[in-house]
C-alpha cells in the first residue's frame, strides 16, 4: 500500500506521562503507516524541558509558526511537588502559555466530541457547544494590588505624544483591600473576531459574543464594536450566503441560553470568561477525553490542536506499578485530525483531509458501536463494558486498517 504524501510538514509537540503513551501509539499505528509525513518533532517532556531550559517549547512554537501546523501532547506543568519529582532546576511555566506567548496570542476553540450512544450531563446538548476563548489581555496580562490600607487608587494614561495625560479616580479605599488594573488592544481583538468568525463559517455554525457591556460600557462596549464592525465589513455577505448569523448576547443571557440549547454554536468568550466556560463545557459533555482545543495564532493561518485534558497522571500511576487503565484516546486523535486536515487545507491536497476525515470516521464508529474506554461506559450505565487503553487503541488500529484497505 502506497502512503499519502504529505506536501509540508507538521510540527509535533510531544509530552508526558499517560498522555505520551497514548500519543505514541496514535502517532506510530494510526498516523505514520498512512501518512509520509515529514514530522518536525519537539520532545517537551518535563525531562528534556528542563534539560534545555524550557528552550525547547520556545523552538516547538516557533516551529509551528514557520510552518502552519502543530499538534501538542498533554504536558505537566511543575509545582513544588513535579520539582521535587523530576528534581528539576527550574519551575517552568507551563508549555502552553509560552507557546501562546510566541505565536503572539489569538483564539483558543474548545471543540468537544458528540458520540451518539454517550448521554451528556447537559441531555440537550446534542451538538458542539464550542467555546472560542481570547487568548490574549485581560486578567492574564493584569496588574494586581494588594492594598494595605485607606488611600486613593488613581489610573493614568501617559500618551506617547506628549498630550495632556489622563488621570482617573478609581476608588478611595477606606480600608485594605484589593485592586486590579488590565488592558487589551483593539488589534487583538479584531484577530479575535475573525478568528471567530472563520470558524463559524468553516463548520456552519452561528457565532455569539457574549459581554457584559452594560457594567463595562467602554471595555467591554471595545469588543462589542470591533466584533460587529469586522462582521460588518468583513463576514456579512459570505454569514448570509451561508444562512448563518452573528449576534452579540449579555453574558448571562448566553449562558442560559446555551443551556437551553441543543449546541451547535461558536461562543466567543472574552480571556477569563473563556476560561470559565471551556471549563464548563468540556463538563457537560461527559469525559475530559472528549474535548480538544485548537489554537488559532493572530495570523489567521497556524494552527495548533492538542487535548484539552491533562497528562492524565492518576492512570499513569497504575501503569508505573503495571496495573491496566482506561485512557480515552478520542481528543488526542482529534487533535491529529484537526491539525492533518488544516495541513491538508493549506496545502491544497485533498486526500490528506480525507484521510483526516476517515481516521476521525472510525473513532466515532468504534466508540458508537459500543467499545470504548471506561469513562464512557460510565456514562452509558454503571455496567456498560469496557475496554483498558491498550484494548481500545488495538481495536481502532484494526478499524483503521480495514477502511484503508
Ligand atoms: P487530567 O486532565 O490529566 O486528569 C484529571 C482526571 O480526569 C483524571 O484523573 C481522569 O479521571 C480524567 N481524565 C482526563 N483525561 C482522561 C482521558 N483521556 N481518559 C480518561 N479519563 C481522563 O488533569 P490533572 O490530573 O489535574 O493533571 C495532570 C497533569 O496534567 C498535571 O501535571 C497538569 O499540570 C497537566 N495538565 C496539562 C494540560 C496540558 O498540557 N494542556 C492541561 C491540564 C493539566
């Protein structure tokens, strides 16, 4: 059998503990008997972070940049406890802020899985609710305070150009107290509207921003009005073509209604209200194994796809004492799909996003068949068979292999 020839490359991020064992068995049984792909690999394990001081997730992103495609294994993040662990010479900061940082931002689309046969905690959901999370300003680029007693909190803006400054009162603090002060910029969330709307358009799903403009009339108003103007001059006709709609929500309206709703729908979240809500979201569907998360740097053309979930570390414990676990492999064989079928997109070769497509297929199929990892089969009944990792992944490479054949 002949291999697909993959026109450029793909940037792989690997990473560590149960997450990796996972990783591999996709990458060497799933992808690389398919695919002649030329894989620019990065090794971020927590080891080789910090043998090289973390520079390795600084190349990792700047390879994803240079060539448009990447796909990231879970990684740990240190604590006291991962630095005692490893004995590592360094707190690192975890791999997906840095790599965020260097592609300069963007939006981050929490997609999760709908599997037929697997009830949601949220019954009504029975498409995506997918979760666009500004990746950029806000509280994670804040200035916080800790005020240590009565006096006054002022905000100045010092214009370059020598203007008059603009000094605000804040607050007259009559006791302690805290005090927080952030930012954002209008180009930023411009990128943050188009992504959105990209996304929308390209899975043919209605996008909402939801704010709250009424309390924050001009930060939040900002979004409001960059959003509908890059709409407006940019989006409106293709949405219209396309039978699909923007509309702007208050914050607690759209989370009522997204409760309400079957799904289907891009909800664009400013930084912390995305956080929130990828959270909440990737809950109501089930299992952590079910959502992945597709990062979409400002320049419109990188992508970046890796599990939402963690390293999985409690299953890994068992492997280390050789005992068998139940790890769900869907959201990392998302995370391959979606970053084979943009290359394909980018390069403009059709078979390599159909082979995307039918490895992502037989995932749904096995899994709607009735085989599948134990934190599904809880979902289904407290008595639903089913099956340890190495189990499942052997059953999607016998999958895979048919459909190829
Ligand atoms: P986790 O997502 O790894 O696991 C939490 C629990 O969710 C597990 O104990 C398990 O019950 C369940 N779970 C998660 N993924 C599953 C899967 N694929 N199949 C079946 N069950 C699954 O989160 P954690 O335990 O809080 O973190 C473990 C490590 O992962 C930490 O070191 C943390 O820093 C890291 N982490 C990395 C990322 C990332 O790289 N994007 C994200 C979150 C956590």
């Amino acid at each position: 059998m002949s291999k697909i020839k993959v026109a450029r490359p793909v940037v792989e991020l690997d990473g560590d503990e149960m997450a990796r064992i996972v990783w591999r068995f996709i990458r060497d049984r799933l992808v690389l008997p398919y695919l002649d792909v030329d894989l620019k690999y990065f090794d971020l394990g927590i080891q080789n972070r910090d043998a090289t001081r973390d520079r390795v997730t600084v190349d990792a992103a700047e390879a994803v940049g240079e060539h448009g495609v990447g796909v990231k294994c879970p990684t740990v993040t240190p604590d006291e406890a991962r630095v005692e662990e490893f004995g590592l010479r360094a707190m690192y900061r975890p791999p997906g802020d840095t790599v965020r940082e260097v592609l300069g931002g963007g939006a981050v689309f929490r997609e999760p899985v709908v599997m037929g046969n697997v009830p949601r905690r949220v019954p009504g959901w029975t498409r995506p609710v997918v979760v666009g999370r500004h990746a950029f300003g806000d509280q994670y680029r804040a200035t916080d305070l800790k005020v240590p007693g009565p006096g006054t909190l002022t905000m100045t803006f010092t214009p370059q150009d020598g203007s008059d400054p603009v000094e605000l009162e804040v607050y007259e603090f009559p006791g302690p107290g805290v005090a927080l002060s952030m930012y954002n910029l209008d180009r930023s969330v411009r990128d943050f509207a188009r992504a959105s709307f990209r996304y929308g358009l390209a899975h043919g799903y209605p996008v909402y921003l939801a704010t709250k403009n009424t309390v924050l009339k001009r930060y939040d108003g900002r979004f409001k009005d960059v959003f509908q103007e890059v709409f407006d001059a940019e989006f409106r006709a293709d949405y219209d073509a396309a039978g699909l709609t923007y509309g702007h929500r208050l914050v607690e309206d759209m989370a009522a209604s997204v409760l309400k709703g079957e799904g289907g729908c891009v909800w664009a979240c400013k930084n912390y209200d995305g956080d929130v809500q990828s959270g909440a979201v990737a809950g109501g569907f089930g299992s952590p194994g079910l959502s992945t998360d597709v990062l979409v740097p400002p320049d419109g053309r990188t992508l970046l796809a890796e599990p939402a979930h963690g390293t999985v570390t409690r299953h890994y414990r068992r492997h280390q004492q050789g005992r068998s676990t139940s790890t769900n492999p869907v959201a990392s064989v998302l995370a391959w799909t979606r970053a084979l079928a943009h290359r394909g997109a980018l390069d403009g070769t059709p078979e390599v996003t159909g082979f995307a497509r039918a490895l992502w297929e037989v995932c749904v199929e096995t899994v709607e068949s009735g085989r599948m990892t134990r934190d599904l089969a809880e979902l289904i009944s407290p008595d639903h068979p089913w099956l340890t990792t190495e189990q499942f992944l052997d059953v999607l490479d016998t999958a895979v292999q048919k459909r190829t054949l």
